[in-house]
C-alpha cells in the first residue's frame, strides 16, 4: 500500500500532451498512479517522459494512444483544444484529469458535462492555485466563519508570456508559417480565469453569477495585433491585460486580473464583513469590522500531507489535484 490510501488498488494513467504533463509523474508515485503512457506529437516531448518513465507507451497518434488499455487520461494539450480533447477520452472509456480551462464555449461546456453524465467516469479540472498552504488554510477559515461575509476580494494571474509566444515548449524557436504561432501569443486572457478565480470560489465556497469588463486597446509585445474577425480573422484585444468584476453568488465583487504582461503578479485580497487578508508581500490577516484592524502574520501549514505537498510544483497545489483525482477514482469521494 502506499501508505496515502487504504488500498493496493492502482490507476494507470495515459499522458497526453507531455511538456506540462510530464511535471505529474513524480507526485504520480505516491498516489497509486502508474504513468503507462504519452501522447506528444512534439517528439523532443519523449526523451524526458521516457528517462522518467522507460516502460511507458509512447506515440504521436492520439487514437493510437487512446486506444491502448488504461484507466485515466492527463489532458495537457493546447488550451483552447482541452474540451474536445477530454471528450474523446471520455468516450474511449477513461478518466479525465483536464488542464485549465475546461473549455471555451458555452456549447462545449454542455457536450463536455454531457460526455461526463453519459459515460459515468470521473472528470476532474486540474486547478491548482486553490491548494496552495495559504489557500486551503484561508478555505478552512472561512468555513469557519471568521471573516464573516466575502463583500469585496482582488485575484490575480499575470503571468509573462512572451517567450511562449514565439518557442516550443523547450525553448526551440517555432517554426514560421502559422500566424497565430502559440495560443498563449493570441489567447484573449478572460479565457486563463481559473488561476485567480479558482482560489476565490473554493476559499468562500461561492460562485460566480455576473460579469462586466472593458476590452483593452493596448497589447503587450510579442502578442498578435489583429485587425479584426472579419479583416483579418484576430480579435483585436489579445494578448493583453483582461480585468474584470465579477459578482458573486453573495452578492460581494470580486476583480479578477488576468494578463501576459512584462510584471508578473499573483496579488490576492480578500475582505470579508468580519475580517481581511493579504497574500503578498506577506500574509497577513487583517481582524475586526474597522478600518485600524488589528493585523496578525501568518506562517500557513497544510494538515497533512504536507511534506509530500511541498515536493510538488505550484505551492504544492499540482501534488493536491493528483491527490484529488486518484481519491475520487479508489474511493467515490468526490474533489473539491
Ligand atoms: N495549472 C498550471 O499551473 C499550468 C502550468 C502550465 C501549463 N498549464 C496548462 O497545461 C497545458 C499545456 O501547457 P504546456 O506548458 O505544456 O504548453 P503547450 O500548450 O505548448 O503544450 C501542449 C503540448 O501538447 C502537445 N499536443 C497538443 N495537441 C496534441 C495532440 N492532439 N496530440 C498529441 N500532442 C499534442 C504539443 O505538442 C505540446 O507539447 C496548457 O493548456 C496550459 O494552460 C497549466
């Protein structure tokens, strides 16, 4: 047994997309996770996934890949193609464990939640910024109650994208010819919501019921200026800064920052009727229903598991959602 569930049961699992993917396999060990295959149509992909994992399938051909006997699927294609791809891997009869987003269209959000009921198997969206340790300590005390009421939060993602915009995932210039070279160089970044809304929704347990935002008119370098969909086919506004206010199942307002800029910044404030808290420079919480509150520094730790958390990439948060993903498939209980 592995000591983290209470079973020898294992799950194998198919990787598709093996830039971003291959960063699962090691957190994979621990959680009854067998990575038995990759999927990459980039081979320069395969050299590290097979040093990590020699006895795994490797191909370019997604139904090849698909087609072979495993229990689950990372999805870690391009962004825009996560919703067809996690559908067609339903329907092969696996797991899905999708990278952010989950999909692009309201329609494609019903074929995907269709594809889910129809096949009865696990689907899981791989947001990872909620299970940080200051995250999931900020979720537990709001539960609690201490700050009351979520009236106004500020979250952000922004997170420089240049080089992705014209490289490989390893770094190697792209190839000339396509216009829109990489989705990070053209994507209209209200699409990348989760990282900054995704911990304020697990934090209050609220949702989102309403949205404004201006479009923005100056873009970033090393982003596609478009002239328009029906002049040149690309939106004007990509690729740079993407504010919006949101409001909230309570009737609070969040602002939710997104962007591929030249400053990264992952600012998070929440304010709630009782209490506040700040994530950068230091976390900090902020208490009582005045302005003068009394401030108080916090050193976050997880309540278990934290050693094994640490390991991982993004504060931990990339160990948590594999953890949530093999629980849901051994045991029925479902993820955050
Ligand atoms: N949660 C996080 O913190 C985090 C971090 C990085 C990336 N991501 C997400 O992971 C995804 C992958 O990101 P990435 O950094 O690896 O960059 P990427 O989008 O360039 O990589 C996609 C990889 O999938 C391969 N691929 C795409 N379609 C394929 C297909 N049909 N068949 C076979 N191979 C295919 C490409 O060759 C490439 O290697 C993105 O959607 C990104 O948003 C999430």
């Amino acid at each position: 047994m592995s000591g983290i569930f209470d079973t020898e049961q294992r799950i194998r699992l198919g990787i598709w997309g093996l830039g971003r993917g291959s960063s699962f396999i090691k957190a994979a060990k621990e959680l009854n996770i067998d990575v038995v295959a990759g999927c990459d149509f980039h081979e320069d992909t395969w050299k590290h996934f097979l040093a990590c994992c020699p006895d795994a399938f490797v191909t370019r051909d997604e139904d090849d890949f698909l087609a072979r006997n495993f229990d689950a699927v990372l999805v870690a294609t391009y962004c825009p193609d996560h919703a067809k791809h996690a559908i067609k891997a339903l329907r092969a009869g696996k797991h899905v464990l999708s990278e952010v987003t989950a999909f692009f269209t309201p329609a494609q959000g019903v074929e995907l939640v269709e594809a889910v009921e129809a096949t009865g198997k696990v689907y899981n969206l791989a947001e990872n910024y909620p299970f940080t340790k200051e995250n999931m300590y900020l979720a537990k005390l709001y539960r609690e109650g201490f700050f009351g009421e979520m009236t106004y939060a500020e979250y952000e993602y922004v997170h420089g994208g240049a080089n992705p915009c014209v490289c490989y995932p390893n770094g190697q210039p792209l190839v000339p010819g396509n216009q829109l070279h990489h989705w990070r160089g053209w994507l209209n970044y209200h699409y990348y919501c989760t990282h900054s809304l995704g911990p304020v929704m697990i934090i209050t347990g609220l949702r989102p019921e309403k949205v404004v935002a201006f479009p923005q008119d100056v873009l970033n370098i090393g982003t596609v200026h478009g002239k328009g969909r029906k002049i040149d086919g690309i939106l004007p506004n990509l690729g740079a800064f993407a504010p919006s206010l949101i409001h909230m199942s309570n009737g609070g307002i969040v602002r939710n920052l997104m962007g591929g800029t030249t400053a990264d910044s992952h600012n998070q404030r929440l304010f709630g009727t009782k209490a506040a808290a700040e994530l950068y420079p230091r976390f900090n919480l902020k208490v009582g229903a005045t302005g003068s509150a009394h401030l108080i520094s916090i050193d976050a730790k997880w309540e278990a598991l934290g050693e094994l958390a640490a390991k991982a990439g993004h504060g931990g948060g990339d160990f948590w959602e594999l953890y949530y993903f093999a629980r849901q498939i051994l045991t029925g209980e479902k993820a955050p």
